[in-house]
C-alpha cells in the first residue's frame, strides 16, 4: 500500500558490508563506549527522521554510540532472514503475526515478556498485545498499524438516505437504497486480490470468532470444514444481491476506491490508508464504522495490521537493547515515530493530531476485544496465494465454490499436513 523504492541486490550487499565493517573498524577506537545497532525499514522519510531522532537522544542519555540503518522495505524482507542469523542487530523492525512467530519458531527473536510486564504494557496494548505473543510470552512490541473496517462519505448518505449497516441484513437494506439510488452498494476492486482477503477476514471473524479464525490461518482448519458453510453462504447471498463493485476484478484498490470519492459507490472494506484517495477537503466527510454484527453475542474482533520493533536474539547488548526498546516505546516517542505515516498506534495512551480518520479508528479499537493481522499476514505465503486466488474466483463465480475451496485445501494439506 505504500509506494516504496525498488530493491536491489547491489544496494544490499553494500548495506550489509558497510554494517559490517563499520562494526570490525569502529571497535578498537571506541572500546569502552556502549554500542546500539539498529536496522530499520521504513519506506517514509519523515518516519526515518523521528527514528532516528528518538536514536540519537536515547545514545546521548545513556552514553552510548547507536547506528541506525535503513533499509529498503523490500529489500528487508529478504535481507532479515539472512542478517538475522549471520549477524544479528540489537534492534530490528518487523511485522507481527504469523511472519513474526516464524522467527520466534527458530529462535531468532528475544522474549521481552519481562520488559512487558514490568512496564504494565498490558494495560495500553489491550487486544493487540496477541499480535506479538506466542505461547503466552512477548517477542516484540507492536508499533502501529492499519485497522480495517467499513469506510464511507456522511454527505452520499445524507444525499440518498443510506443507512450504516449494523447487522448483517443491513447489508441487503443497503443494496436497496444504493442501488434505488444508482450507487454500487461496496466498492471492491479485487485485481490484485488482497481486499478480499479482507472481506473473509471479516465475514469468518464476525461468524466463527478470532480462535477459529487463527486456527484456520494456522492450517489447523480444512478449508471444506463445515464451520465455514455460513461464511461462503452469506458470502454468496451478498454476491447475487449484486452488492460488490461488477467485475470487480478489473479494478485494483485504488480506482474503487476512487468510486467512493466520487459518489458513485456506498461504502467500501479497506484500511485507514483509504484517506490517500480523498483530496484534502473532501475528509471532512468521511467516517468510519465497524463491520456488521453476524452472530449476535459474539464479541469484536477485528483485522488490525500491526508493525513490530523486536530484539533479535543474537543481540550482543542485550540490557541496552532493551533500555532502547522501554524508551523508544514511551507514548511520547512512539506517537513522533507514528506521526509522519499516520498509522494507528499499538498503545492507547498515545497523542494522535488532528486526522479525523485516524481518531475515529483509534476510538473504535478500544471496542476490540482482540485482533488478528491480515489474511496473507496470518497465514503461509503459499497458503495466502492459494486462498486469495481462491476468494477472488468465488467472487466472480460463486457457483465453483466446492471446487475452489478443495483447492485451496489441497494446499493446506500440502503445507500442514
């Protein structure tokens, strides 16, 4: 979703052998003097800045000597898995989740359960706190993140006399008045197949809750298992009432969601980052509401894409690695570091400005009762792949559903067993 700078492999390798020998070089010099290496990957230059601000005063506070260096966000993905066990950073940046418990699983991470509890970090983090747990004990902090919901224009429902879905009838009651009104119902551009990733997230989350929900994205759920019957019902009842953008698969994020820019769409499933597509004077009348309730009593549990800071396990400083991790992570820093891309931020007790959309989600997140990620960030890549071609098929021809959904689990097997 943000646009960042193609990778290279010539860029990485001098990356890597700068760090490197920046390390075997500066140690005779400044032997006595405590050493932070940091690796970070953020794409916004202004967030870069406030990292590397909030470095600069924690070194000279505790006297040390911290080096911050950014990576390409691309590039990192790959980079990580190599530096990780080559020659591991005291401090990195990561996404939580499933790609954070896969190094977690090979021991890569550091549990900063201690560090959690004993700055009361519980008590900000709520439901989010899960995304960085595995087996009860903490392997990162959650930074911030993008929390997914229905987003709308207040003035194209005060112009048609549109109604905020609250339950899932709701739904139908909206493609009534939309289409009564010539406005597509949900705008959803599914090309590049991600939204509806989001849209089963939901639907599953609404129905059968969040532990069934990361069991399935753990692979413990077959995909042709009976508990997701409602799911693809539902799913398929909304399809032929004609409620998503037609051939929605034409259409990547970005041209629906222009669709709700102009008034010619209701509402639409995505990300705070949405408010990129809205010029500046028009997010005044934008606003942001939950997803309906499906099973009634069933608590609110929502995807809430999360970024994560983490202490790899090679760390050679690791008392000062975790110094940096309890300062960097005051509400006062974590707020300059989130300021500049405008996520949502992880704790609670953190000042937001004056971004409309960002507000009405960071108070809607105090509603959630747990969160998982995203689909393609809770589940195996190749899984993801699977099911996400799958969803965007059942879309266009719901009448395949047995076939896709043997499919997918084919895959499940192969990977899960």
């Amino acid at each position: 979703m943000t646009t960042i700078l193609k990778p290279t492999r010539r860029r990485f390798v001098q990356l890597t052998g700068a760090v490197l020998a920046s390390s075997a070089l500066s140690a005779p010099a400044i032997a006595q003097e405590k050493q932070l290496t940091i690796i970070s990957n953020r794409g916004n230059a202004g967030q870069r800045k406030a990292l590397e601000t909030i470095a600069a005063e924690f070194g000279k506070a505790v006297g040390a000597n911290v080096t911050v260096n950014n990576m390409d966000h691309e590039a990192h993905k790959t980079a990580i898995r190599n530096y990780l066990v080559a020659s591991p950073p005291d401090i990195c940046f990561w996404f939580s989740g499933s790609r954070m418990r896969g190094f977690v699983q090979k021991g890569l991470f550091e549990d900063v359960s201690d560090l959690v509890e004993k700055e009361n970090y519980g008590d900000v983090l709520g439901g989010t706190l899960g995304s960085v747990t595995v087996d009860g004990k903490q392997y990162g902090l959650p930074t911030g993140g993008i929390l997914w919901g229905l987003f709308y224009r207040q003035d194209t429902f005060d112009q048609h006399g549109l109604t905020v879905p609250k339950t899932f009838d709701d739904f139908f009651t909206l493609a009534e008045q939309s289409k009564k009104a010539g406005i597509i119902p949900m705008s959803m551009g599914t090309k590049d197949q991600w939204p509806c990733g989001g849209w089963f997230d939901h639907m599953n989350l609404r129905i059968n809750g969040l532990e069934h929900h990361m069991d399935l994205m753990n692979g413990k759920v077959k995909y042709t298992d009976a508990s997701l019957k409602d799911v693809f019902d539902k799913w398929e009842a909304l399809i032929k009432a004609d409620f998503f953008t037609p051939n929605g698969s034409s259409y990547e994020w970005d041209p629906a969601a222009a669709s709700l820019v102009q008034k010619k769409s209701a509402m639409m499933d995505l990300g705070n980052f949405i408010k990129y597509a809205f010029p500046a004077e028009d997010l005044q009348h934008v606003r942001f509401a939950p997803f309906p309730t499906i099973n009634p009593g069933m608590d609110q549990f929502e995807d809430f894409s999360v970024d994560s800071i983490h202490m790899p396990s090679g760390s050679k400083n690791k008392e000062l690695a975790r110094e940096f991790l309890a300062y960097f992570y005051k509400p006062e820093n974590l707020s300059a570091y989130l300021a500049p891309e405008g996520n949502v931020p992880a704790r609670s007790d953190c000042t937001i400005g004056d971004d409309p959309i960002l507000k009405m989600a960071v108070a809607e997140l105090k509603n959630v009762k747990g969160t998982s990620q995203y689909y393609d960030r809770d589940s195996d890549p190749d899984l993801a792949q699977a099911g996400l071609k799958g969803f965007q098929e059942f879309m266009a021809k719901p009448e395949r559903r047995e076939q896709i959904l043997t499919q997918v689990e084919r895959t499940r097997q192969r990977i899960h067993g």
